[in-house]
C-alpha cells in the first residue's frame, strides 16, 4: 500500500489530477495484471513469461522517454525558462 500511494504522490504532485482518479487507475491496471499473470500461468511457461514482462517493461520505459522529450520540447517552446522539470513544476 505504501507504494501505491508513493506512485500517486508522485504522479499527482502538481495538484491537477485527481488523487481518486489516480488510485482508480492503478487499482484498475493492477487488476488486469494480476488477472493475465493469473491466466497466461496456465498457458505459457515461464520463459515466454519472462520475455513478455522484459518487453513490456522496455516499451514502457521508451514510452516514458517520448512523452517525457514531447513534455519538455512543449513547455520549451511556450517558456522562456530552461525546461527543466523543476522550472516547470514551480510555474
């Protein structure tokens, strides 16, 4: 649970987003994970697992990666400031 509400801090620091909304998704996602780990157990071993977890954490790390450079060339073309994270978080 500690984590869980870690995540959602972070992700709700800036005060936009709903702190419900947020937990609903993680709840949510965290179901449907649990669901398919609970189904794909059954049907596939543990290496083809394995390689599906490794590539689904690869797309959502290059994932981050573009929407944290479309996020920074965004506010870089709209602010004056460096574009760091935290500039644009005190604004």
């Amino acid at each position: 649970m500690c984590f869980a509400q870690g995540l959602v801090t972070a992700c709700c620091a800036d005060g936009r987003v709903q702190t419900e909304v947020a937990f609903y998704n993680f709840r949510f996602l965290q179901g449907v994970g649990l669901a398919l780990a609970y189904t794909s157990s059954a049907l596939f071993c543990v290496s083809v697992r394995l390689y599906v977890i490794i590539s689904l954490v690869i797309l959502s790390v290059v994932l981050y990666v573009v929407a944290e450079y479309r996020l920074r060339r965004n506010h870089a073309h709209h602010t004056s400031g460096s574009g760091h994270v935290m500039d644009i978080e005190r604004r």
